[in-house]
C-alpha cells in the first residue's frame, strides 16, 4: 500500500530556515512526478511545487520562487522541501502528494498526513 | 496563471439532498480537472478525476461533468460522511485549486 510520511516541520523564527522531508514506499517511486502543498490555518489549498519523476523539472508558485527547494532522492525514495529565508505567511500544514500517472502532470491520488510549519518569533 | 473559482463557498444541505458544487477556470483547461474531499485534520481525498472519471473505491453517489472551463461536482443523495470541504484542482498548465466549497449541515 502507497505510503507517504512528512517530517521536519516545527517552530522556526522569520528569516530562519527548516528542511522538510516526504518518505514514500508501497509504489516505484522513481517513476512518479511528486509536489508539495501547503495549506495556512482554516484557509484552503496551495500548491507550492512540483518535481518530476527523474528531478530534471522543477516549478514553483511565485511566492516561494528564490526561497524554497525541492528536490528528491530517488536511491531512498524521498522527497525534500528546503525552506530558507521563513515568513509568517508560509505558517501551514505542508503536504506530500504523488501524481496519479507516472512521468507526465497530472492530479494526485495519494498524499501524506501534513507537517505543521510556524513560522513566529 | 489560471485561476479556478469554486461557487458556493459554503453549502448547507440535508441528508438525501442532491448537490451540485460548480468550478469554474479563467481559461480553458480541457478536462484536467480533479475534484477532492477534505474533512478537518486531514489529508485531502481524491474523488474525481480528468473531470468525470471515478477514482477507485468512490461512492457511485460522486459525480463529475464539464470541460473547457465549467465544471461541476454532483452529490446525488447526501450521506451523514459527506459533510466536509471539497476542492477542484486544475492541472493543465501548473497546478491550481479553488478556494473550497464546505458542504454542511443544514
């Protein structure tokens, strides 16, 4: 069964930063395009990037174009989110999701459980 | 950027209700649309996708239509789980979701 578990979120002041990770197991991971969403406290969905299957693509939301990094492993099946120069608009559950088809852009049919990222002095 | 835009933002409904949730794109997407549900603390569930098509394990009470740049999430009999937020992501070109539509007791 497809499983995916965030970890690395916390408390960190504005300017710091946090590295998030994703593990995933259960599917071929190397074959899959993976994303990060994010969602602020009692607000909806954002989504905040995306990394294709071999890591050679990779895309943003513009608020975090410059700050954020994704990046994956795919020797351990991981997925990371490197999160420099926090605001405290970035405070929200971050969640991993796998695309449903393998090497294209497509909806997701699996994400993980979240981490909670504060951003706050 | 194609915004998606969700209408209504909150639903109240009856158990046995049918319901009808409308997402509309600011330019033409096809039908790369999904439709999710979200209860709170927890991870969104994929219900549709490519606009109508019924993922795995869904109740048949689910239903999506549309393309270009209307479309719509059809509950046909409102059941007690059904309460929570729903959200269309498009993914044509990059990823965008409306801003959820939650489904309450009325």
């Amino acid at each position: 069964q497809v499983q995916l578990v965030e970890s690395g979120g916390g408390v960190v002041q504005p300017g710091r930063s946090l590295r998030l990770s994703c593990a995933a197991s259960g599917f071929t991971f190397s074959d899959y395009g993976m994303h990060w969403v994010r969602q602020a406290p009692g607000k909806g969905l954002e989504w905040v990037a995306v990394i294709s299957y071999d890591g050679s693509n990779k895309y943003y939301v513009d608020s975090v174009k410059g700050r954020f990094t994704i990046s994956r492993d795919n020797s351990k099946n991981t997925l990371y989110l490197q999160m420099n120069s926090l605001r405290g608009e970035d405070t929200a559950v971050y969640y991993c999701a796998k695309e449903q088809q393998p090497r294209g852009s497509w909806n997701y049919d699996y994400w993980g459980q979240g981490t909670l990222v504060t951003v706050s002095s | 950027d194609i915004q998606m835009t969700q209408s209504p933002s909150t639903l109240s409904a009856s158990v046995g209700d049918r319901v009808t949730i409308t997402c509309r794109a600011s330019q033409t997407i096809s039908s790369w649309l999904a439709w999710y549900q979200q209860k709170p603390g927890k991870a969104p569930n994929l219900l549709i996708y490519k606009a109508s098509s019924l993922e795995s394990g869904v109740p048949s009470r689910f239903s999506g239509s549309g393309s270009g740049t209307e479309f719509t999430l059809t509950i046909s009999s409102l059941q007690p789980d059904d309460f929570a937020t729903y959200y269309c992501q498009q993914y044509n070109s990059y990823w965008t979701f409306g801003q959820g539509t939650k489904v309450e007791i009325k």
